[in-house]
C-alpha cells in the first residue's frame, strides 16, 4: 500500500509538471504577442515622422531612387530605438534602394508585405537573430511607392521579457511544489480504503492539478494586466512624444496649427493605426495626450484566462473520465474478488 501511495505520488508529480509547462508556454505565448505588437507599433508610429518626410517629398514630384539626404532621413530613423541595427528603403518591386546599417555584412533575405491592403500599419517577420519590421511609402494618390524596412534585434523583445519570463518560472515551482505538498499530505489522509484506493487517489490527483492550474493561472492573469498597463504606458509616454515632435516640427516652419484643415483627421488617423490607444486629444496649447484602450487590455487579458480556463478544463475532464473508468473497473474486480470468497468459503464448509 505504501509502495502503492508513492507510485500514484509520482503520477500527481509528473501531472503537475505537465500543468506547470502547459501553462507557462500559455503566458509566454500570450505576453510574447502583446508586447511584440505594442513595441513594433511604437516603432512604427515613432518612424512615421521620418516616412511622411519622404512622402511630402514623393507627393512634391521627387523620386524614390534618386531622393537627396535620404542617408540622413536613415540614420534619424536607426535612432528612434536603441536595437535597430538597420534602415533600409525598398522599391515597389521590392528593389534595395538605400541602405543604412551597423553591420555592412547584414543583407535583407526577405521583406513581408502582404497585410497592407488590408490598411495595416507595419508587417513583421522574425529570422534567426532578428526581426525585419516593413512599413508602405505612400507617394501620390496615397499608392504605396516602397517601404522602409528595419533590421531590429531580437533582444529588443527577448531582453525585455526574460526577466519577467525568470519569474514566470519561479512562480510555478513555488505553487507547483506547495501543490504537491498538499496533494501528498491529502493521498495520506483520504485514500485509506484499499477497495476504493485508485478511485479516492485519481480524485486527489485531479483535484490537485486542477488546483494549480487555477491558482497559477489566476496570479499570472493578475500580473499580466499590470505588466501590459505597465508596457502600453511607456509606449504611450514615446508615441505621444513622436507625435508632439511631429506637431513641433511643422509649427517651427512656420505653419498655425489652427489653420491646418486637416489636423484632426491626422490625429483621428494616427489613433487608429494604434490598437491600444483609445483616442488622442490636444489642448488650447497644442499639447498632445492620448488615453490607453481599456477594451484592448481586457480583450488580451481574456486571451490568456480563455486559454487557461481550456487547460483546465482539459485536465479536469481527463481526470473525472479516468475516475469514471477506474471506478468501474474497482468496482468490477471487487465484486469477482468477493464472489471467489464466498466461492472459497462455501467449498471449504462443503469439503468439511
């Protein structure tokens, strides 16, 4: 029996380990994505300034390969973001045109360009080290004359996130192993009946996981809304900051903002291209402010508990099939043990 107990401990061991993987690939998944979209949306948005400079110019009759001071528009855009390590500017028809980098070793494999007709800001794909963000060149009646393309590091979210990653994992050994603890102590006390060992011990163990599957997930669902606030926060602070750039610059030509018609469309225009903001506003100063999208927040923070709330339901449902399974199947070799008893005993009193 005791032999027994430990066997089955091991099983709820390797169960909760399970858990614990399933779930923090879950979390990981989730906050890779969310702070992955809200970073390359930054970038994206604080680039935009040196992307309409060449598009005021594509509109103003300039060509696209034959640009002046388009080395400096690139070295201006490599210093928005300290782990861009190159700026390139690509043709329609995906010809290099100009290229800005750290390392002149570095050439682009690939380009992504296939969301920009459905009106998407930036499209991204991830190599090796790196990821290669492309953003459209709009020139006259707003068709799309090329992109700039931008080597950034992978440490620009790795980095990031690896700390927060190292927590992760300290809080599923410190919950996974309470868990077994506990799950150990209730296999003692509550499966003492060897009729209904298997049974009692597979509701333990489903209990047990399911428990930890719930608690981890409802920390990690608590720390995960405060570390997207947190991320979408300082974005915020840098995107408001690009945008008043903007605003200066053209205040410094020369031009009064009040006298530009379409200056709220521009602002109405950039609110949309960035999903987490909610919308952005400006004073009788000009003093731009933007407010985070609170349905944003809440529509990632119900990815990850949906996701969660699967998980265990999976194992929750396993684990009431098996009880089901090895509940009948006790129930069955109990009955035939019994009925060889009595089987035994009648044929001892018979010989006797």
């Amino acid at each position: 029996m005791g032999k027994l107990k430990f066997l089955l401990a091991l099983f709820m061991s390797t169960l909760i380990m399970l858990a614990a993987q399933r779930t923090y690939i879950s979390k990981t998944n989730v906050l890779d994505g969310i702070y992955s979209d809200i970073i390359f949306t930054q970038i994206a948005v604080e680039t935009q300034q040196y992307t309409r400079q060449i598009e005021y110019g594509l509109e103003n009759g300039k060509s696209l390969e034959n640009f002046y001071n388009i080395q400096t528009v690139l070295s201006s855009v490599k210093r928005c973001y300290s782990y861009i390590n190159g700026a390139y500017i690509v043709s329609e028809d995906c010809r290099l045109l100009y290229s800005s980098s750290d390392n002149e070793g570095d050439r682009l494999s690939a380009i992504s360009i296939g969301a920009f007709g459905d009106g998407a800001v930036y499209s991204v794909h991830s190599e090796s080290d790196k990821y290669i963000l492309t953003m459209p060149i709009h020139g006259k009646g707003d068709v799309i004359s090329g992109y700039l393309v931008l080597s950034i590091k992978s440490g620009a979210i790795n980095n990031t996130l690896s700390e927060i990653y190292s927590e992760y994992k300290i809080q599923e050994v410190v919950i996974g192993v309470i868990s077994a603890m506990v799950g150990y102590i209730a296999l003692i006390h509550m499966c003492r009946r060897k009729d209904t060992l298997f049974r009692s011990s597979i509701s333990v163990i489903t209990g047990t996981v399911c428990s930890f599957i719930a608690v981890d997930g409802a920390i990690s669902t608590y720390k995960l809304l405060m570390t997207i606030e947190s991320i979408i926060q300082q974005s915020l602070s840098k995107i408001t900051l690009s945008l008043q750039n903007d605003l200066d610059t053209v205040q410094q030509k020369g031009v009064a903002i009040g006298k530009i018609v379409d200056f709220n469309s521009w602002l109405l225009e950039s609110g949309k291209s960035i999903p987490f903001i909610e919308n952005i506003t400006y004073d009788r100063n000009y003093k731009i402010t933007a407010t985070v999208s609170q349905d944003y927040i809440v529509t990632q923070i119900w990815r990850y508990a949906v996701v969660i709330l699967i998980l265990l339901l999976i194992f929750a449902a396993s684990g009431i099939a098996l009880r089901f399974i090895i509940g009948r199947l006790e129930h069955y070799f109990n009955t035939r043990r019994k009925k060889d008893n009595a089987k035994e005993k009648l044929r001892e009193f018979t010989t006797a």
